[in-house]
C-alpha cells in the first residue's frame, strides 16, 4: 500500500504494490503444443497437471499447491507447466504421435501413455526431455512435497541422484 497526497493536501491510499513485491496467484498454463514448440527454443522439463472434472484432489491441488506463491515462481522459472484433463475427447499431439480419447475405457490414450497405464488422479508427470519416459508422481501433492519433486527435476538432480537419497538429504523451506 502506497500513501499518496493529492492537491488538496487529503491522503490517499491506494492498492498500488511496488512491483517486487506482488506475488503472482495464478500459474500460466500452456497448451501442449505450445510447450513442445518452447523445449524446441529453450530445453526444459515440462511439468504436466493430470486431471479430471470429477478429481476432488485435484481441486484441492489447484488451490493449495499451485497457487502457492513459491510454487508458481519455481515452475515458471523451470519448466514448462502443462494441464491437461486425462478425459479430454480432443486429439492430443506428443513426439510425432497422436493420441485420441477411449470411449471404451472413457479416457485419452495420452494419459494412458503418461502414467502407463497406472491411472490415478491428480497425477503429477514430469517430461525431462524426449529421450526419458514419462516420471509420474500420483497423488495429491502438499507445498513442501511439491518442493521436493520440483527441485529434484528442476535443479538437475533427476539422473544424477537417486531419488531416496535425494529426498532423505532434503529440507523444505516452502510452507
């Protein structure tokens, strides 16, 4: 809050942060093209929300977990964040191939493809780069295990470190 005087010598308070210290509420979303088009122009890990409309956790998720302040910051900085609905009826496109959605099993075969096959929701999958397979994290991630997995990717510890050690050596610091 900023504390401004007018001509006529009255004080006026106004909303008006410094630009420092506004926290940004909510991640920006790509599509799934536009993150395959963006790892062409700068490598990063793209970080995939699995969802449904129906998932209860998922709502949660949004609203707990990325919208943390911290959370929004770190994933901008060092990935690609994707979300997709794992029922989506719309073709989706990765690595050249074309995934569809399943009437018969009532999901996309992408996220068939993304958790192979061990669906559960929400489900958290990080995409190194085109040469890994998928790393999906099912479940519902609270602030400082998100933290964990974003830093073990992010930071480059991801096949370097094995992740019992990595996580057994880890501190959060996010709340």
């Amino acid at each position: 809050m900023q504390l401004q005087e007018n001509t006529s010598t009255r004080v006026v308070i106004t909303n008006a942060q410094p630009h420092s210290n506004v926290h940004k509420e909510t991640l920006t979303w790509l599509s799934l093209e536009e993150a395959a088009a963006k790892m062409k122009e700068k490598k990063k890990p793209v970080l995939i929300d699995l969802y449904t409309d129906w998932c209860g956790w998922c709502k949660v998720m949004d609203k707990k977990t990325y919208s943390n302040p911290d959370v929004i910051k770190y994933i901008e900085n060092n990935f690609y964040p994707v979300k997709i609905d794992a029922e989506t009826k719309n073709s989706l496109s990765w690595k050249d191939k074309l995934y569809s959605y399943n009437a018969q099993y009532k999901i996309n075969s992408f996220a068939l493809y993304l958790t192979n096959g061990q669906l559960s929701f929400p489900t958290t999958i990080i995409l190194v780069d085109d040469d890994t397979a998928p790393q999906a994290i099912p479940g519902y991630l609270k602030v400082p295990d998100m933290e964990l997995i974003l830093r073990y990717f992010g930071d480059g510890h991801f096949g370097k470190t094995p992740f019992e050690h990595y996580r057994d050596a880890f501190s959060a610091t996010w709340k």
